[in-house]
C-alpha cells in the first residue's frame, strides 16, 4: 500500500474559498481509479510564515496505481489548483509505502 501525501500551506485570504474547492477536488481525485480513500487533516503546527496547513492523504493499493496517476492525471488536478489559488498557496508532495499497520482492539 502507497500514500500519496500532498501537503499545502494556504494564505488566510483565501483559506474559505480553499476549503470548499478541496472538499470538491479530493472526490476528483478519487474518480480517476488510482486511489482507494483519502483523508484530509489540518496540521496543527503553526508555520512561520502564517496560514494554514494541510496534509491530504491518498491511498493507493499498488506502486502501478500511483505511477498511473502520475501519467495520465496528476499534471491536470494540480493544475486547477494552481489555476485558481496561483501564489496564495505552497505545496509539496511525499510518497510513503505502508509497511505495517497496527490496531488496537477495545474490549
């Protein structure tokens, strides 16, 4: 199992209008077959130069399903991103294999 974990620092000035159009794009992502589930958090470690940050995890099932977005979507979903924000938000993206899970089981 891969995450494809895009991080994305957002300007206070469009932090509303970021909201909403994430909570739209992540389903976007999610129809293009290349990832299972994702989730969305708030990063709650206050950054030097202001905003908010956000990490949005996706999950793949295979190395093949994240290297298949890389080549037939990844160049079109980021650019509506940066279409509409341009300079008001920072990204950066990290790939992680799962090596193990673990749970706990509450009796």
């Amino acid at each position: 199992m891969y995450i494809y974990n895009v991080t994305v620092n957002v300007d206070d000035s469009i932090h509303d209008d970021w909201l909403r159009w994430i909570k739209e794009h992540i389903p976007q992502v999610l129809s293009t077959g290349r990832f299972k589930e994702a989730k969305l958090t708030k990063v709650l470690v206050e950054e030097e130069m202001g905003g908010t940050t956000y990490s949005v995890q996706y999950r793949a099932n295979s190395r093949q399903d994240l290297d298949d977005y890389y080549k037939y979507d990844a160049e079109r979903m980021r650019n509506d991103g940066q279409a509409r924000f341009a300079d008001k938000m920072l990204a950066f993206r990290t790939e992680l294999e799962v090596i193990d899970e673990y749970t706990v089981t509450i009796r």
